[in-house]
C-alpha cells in the first residue's frame, strides 16, 4: 500500500466547457482523472484498471491505429495514486489529452474516421482551442494550487530537473510542424526540412520556446552550449535537457506553441505573426530571466 503514490494537491480544471477533475502528486506528477478524460471525449465505455499494455478505449479502433505513435502510448498506461487516506483512485498523465485530440484531428484531415466518431473529433477541436490559451499542465498546476509550491522552489532546484551534467545523444525533439507553421506565419515558401533554414529561425526557438520554459533555462543553456568563434553551438540545446523531466517540458510546450500558431488564419504575414507572438504572450509568457547564476 506504500507504494502507491499520494495526490499532495487536487482541484479542476476548465478547458472551454469541459470540467476535469485533476491531481499533482508528490514529486510533481501532473493527473486528469481517469473518468474526466472519458466524458471531455464523449466517450461511456466502462473503463479498465489495469490492463497497462492495452490502449485506452478511445483510442482502441483499428482505424486510429495509423495516428497512434510511442510517444502517445507513453502516456495511455493508467497511474493509480491515493487521496490522503481515501479509496485508490486512478488517472492518466495530463499529456494524454492534447496527444488524443491529435490523433482525431489528423485522422478527420486524413478521412479515416468514422461517423461514430465525429463528434468525438468536434469535442477534440473545441478542447485543442481551450489549449492554445495556456498549457495543460500549466492549467492543472494554476487549478490545483500547485503553482504556487512549484514559484516558492529555490531557481537552481528547478534547473537541476530540466538540466542533464552532460548532453545526450542527438534525438529529433521538435516536429516538423513547428518549423511549417513558423514558415506560415512569416509568409515564406516551404520546401521541407531538406531545405537549410534562415538562420533566424534559431532566434525564434530560443525566444519561443527555450526562454518561455522556466526562468534562466535559456541563460543557463547558453552558458553550458555556448557558440564557437564562427557563431556555431557544438550540440542543440535540448541535448542538455534531462529525459524526466526536461523533454517530456520541452515536448508539452512545442505541442501548445503549435496549437496556438494554429488559431492565426491572417493571410498578411506582417499581421499574421503580431497576433501569434501576441497570443502567445498571453499563454506562455516569457520567464523572468533576471537572476544570476554561480557556476
């Protein structure tokens, strides 16, 4: 009975007119309860407990087997966890949602879904909007008041969890997708990722992702990654970043920078990426990056 995990914080979060019940256990592990991820996918199917190495009933249909990747079945594996002294209760990584919502959307785009599941792909673009507006695991820290704990750690406490002593081996970190939308929104011609990008599309990762992550991640990064005399880094930065904590950051946040580069349908390209960096001001606002390091 040790074993299992306690919720140190409960609350709910609201994403458009859906309302989950949500948990952060000890050491940070952000839940949506097991039953709440059901009804926000308008699904009843009885649910099961154990069963780890089956998919989720919503996601169980041979026609969406195509869309499902390891990174989803990562968090598809029901966690049990204890409310103080309460019955066991079970949910599921609070990641899960905006991957299912995917995973409907590119089957819908893609024509493979079934009229059974419709509805199903509707609900998934009303919550993927809720989404653009802040992160859901930012949302269920904000509900639960784990926020709050979170703000009072020491900075180098927080870094220490995102940041690795050495860097590891290369891996493919940012989707294809981020860079399109970024090619989109500035009205430049694509040509795939074959084709070198304009060098200031480092600026931009670094001032939409890296400096919006924790306060002092870039900084930090820059000084373990600097830039050689011909302007050139010797790995990405994300190689810094730690496998339990830092990607798995580093991934949620690349999925909601492209959910709300998706909400901005200007065709002027001028107006197209002032309204992007303006919304994602609003939902991911830059970290405080004014603190000093002793390293």
């Amino acid at each position: 009975m040790t074993d299992i995990p306690k919720a140190t914080h409960s609350g709910e979060v609201t994403i458009g007119n859906i309302t989950l019940p949500c948990f952060v256990l000890e050491g940070g592990r952000s839940l949506l309860s097991q039953r709440g991820v059901q009804r926000a996918l308008g699904r009843s199917e009885s649910l099961r407990k154990g069963d780890g190495d089956k998919l989720p009933p919503f996601l169980a249909q041979k026609n969406l087997k195509p869309f499902i990747n390891k990174d989803i079945t990562l968090v598809t594996t029901p966690v049990k966890f204890r409310i103080d002294t309460g019955p066991v209760a079970y949910g599921y990584e609070a990641q899960i949602l905006p991957k299912v919502c995917n995973v409907y959307l590119e089957a819908r785009e893609a024509g493979a879904l079934l009229p059974s599941q419709e509805h199903i792909a509707k609900q998934a673009e009303l919550l993927i909007r809720g989404f653009a507006h802040v992160g859901i695991i930012a949302l269920v820290h904000e509900a639960t008041g784990y926020q709050e704990v979170r703000d009072r750690k020491a900075l180098e406490q927080i870094l220490e969890e995102y940041l690795r002593p050495y860097t590891a081996r290369w891996a493919k970190r940012f989707p294809d997708e981020f860079y399109k939308e970024i090619f989109r929104l500035q009205g430049w011609e694509w040509e795939g990722m074959h084709v070198n990008r304009p060098q200031v599309v480092g600026k931009y990762t670094n001032d939409l992702v890296y400096s919006r992550l924790a306060a002092g991640l870039l900084e930090r990064l820059e000084k373990l990654n600097p830039k050689n005399d011909k302007g050139e880094r010797s790995t990405r930065h994300h190689q810094w970043l730690t496998e339990h904590y830092g990607v798995p950051e580093l991934h949620e946040h690349i999925v909601g920078v492209i959910a709300v580069m998706r909400t901005v349908t200007h065709h002027d390209p001028n107006r197209a990426w002032a309204e992007f960096m303006r919304r994602l001001q609003r939902s991911y606002p830059k970290q405080n990056t004014n603190f000093d390091f002793d390293f």
